[in-house]
C-alpha cells in the first residue's frame, strides 16, 4: 500500500511540474481570461483523407462555421463545428460525386456534418498531451470521436491548434464500395487564430 501511495504522490508531482514548466515555457498561458473565435473558412481549415484501391481521396470543406471557446490558463477549450457537406472538395467530378452519394457522405439526406467537443490536458507518458473529446454526427448519426490535440505557439502567442483523429467510416454507416475503400478515413482540423490584440473574450 506504501509503494502505491508513493507512486501517486509521485504521479501528482510530475503532473504539477510539467505543467508549471509549460507556464513559464509560454507566460501567455497565465492570461486568464477566456477567449472565444468564431470559426469560418478563413480561419478553419477542415479535410477529410481517405484510401482506396485506385487512389488516395483528399477532401476539404469550403463552407463551415462554428466557435471556439478557450482557457489558455486552463488549457481547455470548447470546439462546436457545422460542415456543409456538398462543398467538400475532392479530385474529379466523378469521384466527388461518389463521395457525395447515399452510400457515402449522403448530401441530400444529411447536408451538415456536426462535432462538438472539449479539450483538456492529460500527462500520458510522462509528457503532457492535449485530447479533443466529443461526437461527430454524420449522416444522421452521431458516435464518440476523439481528436490529438497540438497547440502552435510563434513565441508566446497561440497561433494555431491542429486536431488530427483516424475513424471506422462503417460506424458511420458509409460503405467501403465492395471493400474498394479503405473504411478508416484520417481527418485533420487546423484552426488559425487572429493576432493577440484582437481577440474576443468569452
């Protein structure tokens, strides 16, 4: 039982001190206030990658909206994003309209794709890591999905975050075209964030 207390003590000292080093790595991250961004394509940049048997499928969405809401102190943050699904942009006009289709993304039943989530500081081996954890509700459903989170800094400023996640498209009910398509799809956000000044509290 000694050994076990000792470990968790120790666990609970190493959490403190990599979080105490990430504040005095970056000062900015002690300003408190809670700031918010509302999300479009000029600072949200969307795709969704996929693999099949003839070639890779890279998409975008072009229009989008949504916000963020986030605690730089805290290292939190609230992520609530709306795609329109018939503006992904993919290679052919063939392939597009595949992708759009009722076996696949299915724009005219379900034109948005919605995800809402929260992102906190987790320690996972040693090293602190930031997780985005919510549900992706595609093609009118809606399942758990967690993203890896990277916060960017240009010295002591936030300028970017990326989330990165890998899904089963089937849990989704999107078919693998007689196991033509690979069924996990790689999907990346990275959101670009204004200069400092003008920033909007929460």
């Amino acid at each position: 039982m000694e050994d076990v207390r000792v470990r968790k003590r120790w666990t609970g000292l190493v959490s403190t001190l990599c979080a105490l080093a990430l504040l005095a790595a970056h000062p900015s991250r002690s300003w408190a206030e809670t700031q918010s961004l509302t999300l479009t394509p000029a600072n949200t940049h969307a795709t969704l990658h996929a693999t099949s048997a003839l070639s890779s499928v890279d998409g975008a969405f072009g229009e989008l909206h949504g916000t963020l809401v986030y605690d730089l102190s805290k290292q939190t943050c609230h992520v609530d994003l709306t795609m329109n699904v018939s503006t992904l942009h993919v290679g052919s006009a063939l392939l597009r309209g595949v992708m759009l289709s009722g076996l696949m993304l299915d724009e005219d039943d379900h034109p948005t794709m919605h995800y809402t989530g929260s992102c906190t500081p987790r320690i996972h081996n040693g090293q602190l890591q930031t997780q985005l954890v919510g549900k992706l509700t595609m093609r009118g459903q809606t399942h758990p999905l967690a993203f890896t989170t990277v916060m960017q800094f240009t010295g002591n400023t936030l300028t970017s975050i990326t989330s990165t996640a890998r899904f089963d498209q089937r849990t989704w009910g999107m078919s693998t075209l007689l196991h033509t398509v690979d069924p996990m799809v790689t999907t990346q956000t990275i959101i670009t964030f204004p200069p400092l000044g003008s920033r909007t509290p929460g």
